[in-house]
C-alpha cells in the first residue's frame, strides 16, 4: 500500500495531464464542448473530493507531525483550497467553453498548481520526514478508500474554511507517542 504522500503526488500528476488535455482541447478547431466537459467534470469534482479528504485526515495530521512550519504550510494550504473551490464553483455556474468559463477555469489551475507546488515542497516533504511510514501508509489505506468510494462530490459538503478556525481546531499542541497509528476515527466509509 503507498503511502498518503504518494497518492497526494498521484493526484497531482493526474491534475496537471487533465489541465494539459483542456490546452490541447482549447486548441482544437472548432472547440468540442462535449470533450470539454468530458474533462472539467472529472477534474472538477477529484479537485473537490481531495482538497476535502486531505482537510479530514492529511493536515490535521500534519500539524501534530510536521515541525518545518505546519501551521503555517495548513493555514496557506486550506486558503488555497478555498480558492480552487471559488474557481470550481465559478466554471460550473458558466456555460462551458465560453470566456466566462474558461477564465474561471484559468483561475482554478492558477490555484491549483501554486498550491501543489508549495504542498509539494513544503507540506507533503515535512511530513515524509517526520511522519512514520506506518502512519502515512495507514492514512493512504483511508485516503485510497475514501477516493474510490467518492468519484464525485455528491453527498459531501464541498465548503470554503476559515484557515485560522481550522488550524485551531485541529491543533492539540502535543505530539502523543503512538505506535498502533489508528486516528482513532473510525472508518470513513459513510461520511
């Protein structure tokens, strides 16, 4: 099983080639609408879905296992999160393939690919070393899972957040010694 922190970098990879597929689609003679929408649905949604799965149980354990700047890294990374969601939200409120949409789009990959950059270099490196490798696989059992049972945001609530609210409430202050590595959560399926 990977680790959390390969599948964050997974999604990535699979972000960039989506956006890469609209360039080329925007490219195309006369624009194919269908094709357009065949792409932004998919992304639209894994968009929505991983910035909320990451928000349930990758950056809470990041600030009790980062020591780079982990409030800092979540407090810019939930920021983050909340403008791809604006830009989501914004593409779906236009008709696809109009000038509307596609800045909105724009806007969305802007976000998106300056959030995976920081995460890429800051978040997810702290937190590779310094979590355990137990922990970071027993959280990509739970990411992998939840992305497999959510292929569209349906029944989740795809919300902007405070940053500061959420820091607070997900910060604890103590790093307890674990060695079993349960969140002490339960399972996701369901929520």
């Amino acid at each position: 099983m990977a680790d959390i922190t390969m599948l964050i970098l997974a999604d990535h990879d699979w972000f960039r080639e989506q956006f890469a597929q609209l360039d080329f689609l925007q490219g195309q003679t006369p624009v194919n609408q269908r094709a357009l929408e065949r792409v932004w649905r998919p992304l639209a949604d894994k968009l929505d879905v991983h910035a909320f799965i990451e928000e349930k149980i990758f950056y809470p354990q990041l600030l009790q296992r980062g020591t780079d700047d982990p409030e800092g890294e979540t407090l810019d990374a939930i920021g983050d999160h909340n403008e791809i969601r604006d830009g989501v939200r914004d593409a779906n409120a236009a008709g696809v393939g109009t000038e509307e949409w596609w800045a909105a789009v724009g806007r969305t990959r802007l976000a998106n690919d300056d959030h995976m950059g920081e995460e890429e270099r800051e978040g997810l490196a702290d937190f590779r070393r310094h979590a355990p490798a137990g922990l970071r696989e027993a959280l990509g059992r739970q990411y992998s899972e939840f992305m497999a049972q959510h292929p569209t945001t349906r029944g989740l609530p795809i919300v902007d957040r405070d940053p500061q609210s959420y820091v607070e409430d997900n910060q604890t202050g103590t790093r307890p010694a674990r060695t079993d590595f349960s969140l002490g959560i339960g399972s996701l399926k369901g929520k």
